[in-house]
C-alpha cells in the first residue's frame, strides 16, 4: 500500500533508542547526533520504492557524511513475515547498494512506532540538539532514474548542518507501509 508521510513537526525531538546491525554492533542515536546533526532513515529491502532509488540514498548519504552530518538506517519491518527483510538480507541490501552507514535491525518495531515512521523510505533530519528539521522525500526523481533530480533531502540536510534548521516548504516521502506484526 502506498502511503505519504506526515508534514514535519519542527522541534519535534529525536526519541533516543540502541538498536543492533545484523552483525550484532550496538549503535545509540544519542552518540550519533552529531554537531552537524542526523539524517534517520527508515527503509527496508523489499520495498519496490526503496529498491527503485537504489544507489541514490548510498550516494547522498556519502556526501552527507563526508560534510559531517551522521546518518543511520533502520528496517522496522516485521521479516519473520517479510523474509527479504531478514538481517542477513539487510547486510547483503547494504553491500549491493553500497550504503556505507549502519543499517539496523528495529526487533520489537518500537523505534519505528515511537518516530511515528509511516512508509519505506521514511526519512526524518535532526538538527544537532535532536530537534526534527526534515520529513521529507530524498529527491524529485520518484522511482525514476535521477537524472536531472532536486535533491532535497541533500539540500535540507546541509541547510539544517549550517543553521540547525530545516526549510520550511517539504514534500512528502512516499513509499510502501511498514509491515507492522
């Protein structure tokens, strides 16, 4: 089912969680929100939206975090009945698309719930302080090849890094439901 996601609460603050790679690598949000703030992704492997921007989230994130602005994924889908969304999956996803930051595995599907995540992808931008910035889609290319694309969520990301705050006219992100058990 396709779904949009809700316009961005601005301030609205990150809830902290610690959540594990498929390799068992503990990662804290509080530990990556860093003085140029916080990209969290929501996505997942199956998902047709998500497998449709392939390396483009791979690319931006890598020019995120080469400007300073950490970034972590989570996949808050139920994989006992969504296999391709299994953490060994997870690992080989991120390998494929060449996704160079940590990729992790939501089990109780609490931290996708308490972000309020709607859809894969589901992207929200945090300010250094943990204040939400952006919730918004990654670009205008939609599940098209991104030539020629607006990146938004590039150009929200670095707004937010030099200002801590975000623009004020988003565009939803839109994608598949979270598969919720």
């Amino acid at each position: 089912m396709l779904l949009d996601t809700p316009v961005c609460d601005f301030g609205w603050k990150a809830p902290e969680f610690t959540l594990k790679d498929p390799d068992g690598n503990s990662f804290t949000m509080s530990d990556h929100l860093g003085d140029k703030g916080l990209l969290i992704a929501f996505i997942c492997n199956h998902c047709p939206y998500v497998k449709a921007i392939g390396e483009r989230p791979a690319a931006d994130t890598a020019e995120l975090m080469s400007a300073g602005v950490n970034v972590l994924a989570v996949m808050s889908n139920d994989y006992r009945d969504y296999a391709e969304d299994s953490p060994p999956n997870m690992k080989r996803f991120a390998v494929q698309y060449g996704y160079k930051f940590p990729y992790l595995v939501d089990e109780t599907q609490e931290v996708g719930k308490a972000y309020g995540a709607v859809c894969t992808p589901d992207f929200f931008g945090f300010n250094k302080d943990g204040g939400l910035q952006y919730r918004g889609r990654l670009d205008d290319a939609h599940m098209g090849g991104g030539q020629g694309r607006a990146r938004e969520l590039i150009n929200a990301m670095m707004q937010i890094a030099e200002t801590g705050e975000g623009p004020r006219d988003q565009t939803p992100s839109m994608g598949c439901s979270i598969k919720w058990s």
